[in-house]
C-alpha cells in the first residue's frame, strides 16, 4: 500500500500528514499489544525497527514514498541504517521469548494506536497530543473506533498496552464499546523510560496472559 500524504494544520502552522498502516487479520488470536510510537516516525510495522523486521519478521518488498515526502524527513526504507531504540528493545524482547515469529503471531496481534505521522515545517515530529483539540479530539476518536473494530475481528480478550498512554486509551475505548475484554500493559521501551533503560519490561505474568506459554512452546 502506498501511503497517502495531505496538508494538515498544527499550532496555526503547516505540517504534513502521512503514512497509513494497513494490515492483514487472520483466525481470533488471544491478545493484541497496543502501541504508540514516541519521538520517532510510526512505520508499517508497529514499534519498526529494520533489521527485526527484515531478519525476524521477515518482511519484503518494496517500500513506497508518500505523495507529500517531508524533505527533511525522507522515507529511506531497507536502506535505513539507523537503529531505532523502542522497536530494537521491544522485538528484541519477543524474538528472546519467541525465536519463531510463527508461534508469536499464531496467538498475539501488534497494533498501533495512531499509525499516522504528522511533521512540523521544520521536520519535527508532533505527537497527536501536540495538536490543537478540535483536531486531537476527532483522530483519537477515530484511532479508538479503529482499535475497536480491531479488537472485534480478533476476537481478543486481552489487551496489553505498551506504555500507559496506550493502556489508558484502550480502556476508554473498549469500555465506551461496552467490550468485556481485559486491559493490561508494559512499559513502553523508549530510552526516555527508566524502567526501560534498566532492562524492565514489566510483570512476567502479563506477558504470560498475552499467550506466551503457547508461543514459548
């Protein structure tokens, strides 16, 4: 899918909107973990980091440009030699519990809150929370009715959010639904995490609910 790009206003200045993750759902998997990229651009591939998702995951093909290609900010693909900090730490965890990607994705789902990237003229990147409301409250609506809809073609009864932001729109959002499905999280692994730069990654037990001793098998 090639990513569609479109003007966007943010703090009364332009910016550029693009990237849209699409994503192939398979047979009810037991639980999703729900992410929300920090700092760095959010990827086709929730929390991407190139070499997990080329030498782990295995992904291939051709990664398209957007229409609206931010000059400060190409889109280099395979050809990005730049480790990313969050997805490195986090796929690292799961290949280090689950060596085969099969098993991992046999009984979890990874799924990003907000796939959306949105860039300041200066190439900075603003986080939906930057945006002004009458713009933030619209795309978090949608990005929850999107989570929704996740979670009811998956069949899943356990959510577990990778940082607090993403626990906490979960459960507003599955509890608006009237969902009966189960809210936990981690920490999220960005090198601005405490608990992340010490090597916690959370309550074993979490994980342990999210399928891991089907996958650990």
């Amino acid at each position: 899918m090639e990513p569609k790009g479109r003007e966007t206003e943010a703090h009364g200045e332009p910016g550029v909107l693009m990237g849209c993750m699409g994503s192939a759902l398979w047979h009810p998997h037991g639980a999703i973990k729900l992410g929300k990229p920090r700092h760095r651009a959010p990827r086709g591939v929730p929390f991407g980091e190139t070499r997990h998702v080329r030498e782990w995951l295995r992904v291939r093909g051709r990664v398209e440009k957007p229409q609206n290609e931010h000059p400060k900010r190409p889109v280099l693909g395979w050809e990005c030699r730049r480790s990313e900090v969050s997805g490195a730490r986090f796929w690292g965890l799961i290949r280090s519990l689950c060596p085969d990607p099969r098993g991992f994705f046999r009984h979890c789902f990874v799924h990003n809150h907000c796939p959306l990237l949105f860039l300041a003229p200066s190439g900075r990147n603003l986080a939906p929370a930057e945006l002004p409301q009458n713009q933030r409250a619209p795309l978090l609506a949608l990005c929850d009715r999107a989570l929704v809809r996740v979670v009811e073609l998956l069949g899943v009864g356990l959510v577990i959010g990778v940082g607090g932001y993403a626990q906490q729109r979960a459960r507003k959002a599955l509890g608006a639904a009237g969902l009966p499905v189960r809210v936990e999280s981690i920490p999220h692994p960005s090198p601005r995490s405490a608990r992340a730069n010490r090597g916690d990654m959370g309550d074993w037990g979490v994980w342990e609910m999210g399928g891991a001793p089907h996958f650990l098998q």
